[in-house]
C-alpha cells in the first residue's frame, strides 16, 4: 500500500507523538509498504533528522514563541495546506495525530478520495481543554471537531484502554477503536552508563508542563525535602503553558534549586535521567483526565530511574501495580515526604524496571501491532490503490 502520514510533528523533534509516528512508519516501511510522512519543517534545535524507512516531506509552520506547533493559528498553518497536499497525492491509507482539526481535515480529503483513515488518538484533546480549565465555548468546538474524526475513522489506535473508552463514549464505532499502548524508544532511552561526575540528589520531570498536569506541587513541596536533603534540586525539561508560573514559583520558594533547560535531544534527556535518583509525573485528579498514561513514565523506566507520580487514576495503577515507583497523593506534603523517600535510596531495582519497560512499552513493538491492525482493516474494505494522480511533493 501507499500509506501517508499527517502529522504536525515528527521526529527529530521531541514529542511523544513523533515517536510514535517514527515507529509506526519503521513498521510500515517494515513490512513492504511505501509510506510518505507529511509534516513541518523541524526547528534546527532539534537536530538533524535521523534515517527512516519514509520519505518524509516537510514544509514551513507557524510555531509559538518555544518553537512549539500549538495555537490555533499555528494549527491552521499546518492543516490549511495539509488538505491540498493530501488532494494530490496517490494514496491508499491516510494515519493522522491530534489536533482534531487535523483529523477533519483528514476526514473530509479521505472521504472525497474514498481513501480509509485512522485516526492515532493519544489522549483526548477536549478532556484535557475541559482538566485545564478552558472556556467552554472552546472545549466545546474542540469537542465537536473530536467527535467529526473519531466517528469518521475507518480505525481509531488508541494507547490506552482509558482513551478507548473516552473514544467510544464520543462516538468511534467499538469494532474500529484497537488499543496498540503506548510505548518509548528502548533504543534510545536506555540504562546505560551513567555521568561520571554524580549530580547528587537530583529528581527530573521531563514533557509537557501545562495546567492539567500539575507539577507545581514537586516546586511547591521542594521546600520541606531540601529540609531532609539539603542540596536537593529539580530539573524540567520540555515545555509548556505552566512553564512561566512553574519559574516564578521556582524562584521564589526555592531560588537557585530548579533548573529548566528547555527541549534537549532525547539522547540528553536519556542521560539527565540515567543520572537522576527518579523521574517526576504528575496529572491534577479529579479534572475528568486520570485516564492517561504519560509517556514520561517509560521514558524513565527505561533508563533504570524510578517514577514518582502525584496524582490518582490509570497512571497511579500502573506504577504501583508494577513495581515502576512511588506513588502520592497531589499535595506539597505528600509528594515532598515521596520525593525524600526517592532521594534517601528508596530500594527500587533498576534492572526489573528495565525489563518491564522492554516487554511492556517498546515503541518497537507498539508500531508492529498498530502497522498489523491498520493492514487487516485496510485488507477487509478491499483497498484498490488510487487512480495515478501528479505527486508533487
């Protein structure tokens, strides 16, 4: 098949959602077929691209003032030119990431070309508008545009049982949502050697920092741990709408002990976390979105560095449930008493959450189960390859 991938990221860049797409498009490429990825034209911070068994077209984007696709002007430079890119391209298959807008856009090309596409529904977008507390005119677009993507899919690949049920309830057919988990690059987040100068007691967060995740309680709790731990420090890494209030918070309750340094390479955040004594996750409970499973909690597994995650829901299970951490409640006092148990030697074997990781949340195989599903539901429509049409790149 000529299978097309749209997504506002890719890799090099840093983001769950283009390690995804980086291993689906292996699998893909994988099994014999001739995948195109459309996405933007990365920012040079993050580095060159690395080899993929696509052919990966890129093209100019509006980006924020981090360097980020997120905004609905930026959005639209991306989805604007998206549909006039997919109207000329032989296609047989079309796999598209959030934004929704995105996915309407895929839809409406897809169903003028009578073309199958799946929708790669990593979280809920409108869930998480209405955790971070966004007007409900805008919840309720954003709700509107989900629900276009999510009931016109031909498949709907899910990373979670949490997101599949959210998916169904608004409106994806049950027998076209499949859960393929979510995973991380075990290539590159690995246990492998660590600095050699110790950074002492350091935790890390890495990722998006926006309202709904919360992690203002790990700086709120620092000061009561640098009580026990003196030296204590925070590192985040990634970005976010949360960002400018974590720093003000940063520098006045723990001035000179949390560090942000931004986007980095996933091999640097594989080597801050191999040296971290645990990583930090953290989803405010109770705003409709305990369902997730962040993708930072395998990025830590898989270097050997236990998770602390404040919070409750899917997220708390899979920590506690498999030996991956600590979990606290979301509050100061908790997380702080947590983060000094991580600190002081919690007794959490390393090689166990390496092998869990391997054989639970491998990206690797993640993108084999979701290029298999995507095969059979494109074997049982009967796909045709579409009529020859210019292909311009």
């Amino acid at each position: 098949m000529r299978v097309v991938l749209a997504s506002r990221l890719f890799v090099p860049e840093v983001a769950a959602a283009a390690f995804r797409l980086r291993a689906l498009t292996d699998a893909l490429a994988g099994a014999g077929h001739e995948v195109t990825v459309l996405t933007t034209r990365a920012p040079e911070a993050a580095g060159p691209p690395p080899e993929t068994g696509a052919r990966v077209l890129r093209r100019p984007v509006l980006r924020d003032r981090s360097g980020s696709v997120r905004g609905y002007l930026q959005y639209a430079s991306f989805d604007v030119p998206l549909a006039f890119r997919l109207l000329l391209r032989r296609m047989d298959a079309v796999v598209c990431e959030p934004p929704p807008s995105t996915g309407v856009v895929v839809a409406a090309v897809c169903a003028l070309r009578r073309v199958p596409f799946f929708y790669y529904a990593a979280d809920i977008w409108s869930d998480a508008l209405v955790a971070a507390g966004a007007p409900r005119p805008v919840v309720a677009v954003m709700r509107g545009l989900e629900r276009i993507a999510l009931r016109r899919a031909t498949g709907v690949l899910a990373v979670s049982d949490g997101v599949a049920e959210r998916a169904v309830a608004l409106g994806a057919t049950p027998g076209r949502v499949e859960v393929v988990s979510n995973g991380i690059d075990t290539a590159t987040f690995t246990p492998g050697p660590h600095q050699e100068d110790d950074p002492g007691p350091l935790l890390v967060y890495t990722g998006t920092m926006s309202e709904w995740q919360g992690a203002d309680v790990f700086v709120r709790a620092l000061p009561k741990v640098r009580r026990s731990v003196p030296d204590a420090r925070l590192v985040f890494l990634g970005q976010g709408s949360a960002e400018p209030e974590l720093r003000e918070l940063a520098s006045r309750l723990a001035p000179g002990a949390v560090e942000f340094g931004g986007i980095v390479p996933p091999e640097a955040a594989a080597r801050l976390l191999r040296s971290a004594r645990g990583a930090l996750v953290s989803i405010v409970p109770g705003r409709g979105y305990d369902f997730a499973r962040p993708t930072k909690i395998y990025a830590a597994t898989a270097c050997g560095t236990a998770v602390l995650f404040a919070g409750a829901g899917d997220a708390a299970a899979l920590v506690r449930d498999n030996g991956l951490g600590l979990v606290a409640d979301h509050n100061p006092d908790d997380v702080a008493d947590r983060m000094i148990d991580l600190l002081t030697g919690a007794a959490i074997d390393p090689d166990h959450l390496v092998r869990w990781t391997e054989e639970n949340a491998s990206l690797r195989s993640t993108g084999r189960r979701a290029a298999r599903w995507i095969e059979q539901k494109c074997a049982t429509r009967s796909v045709v390859p579409a009529r020859p049409s210019p292909d311009p790149g």
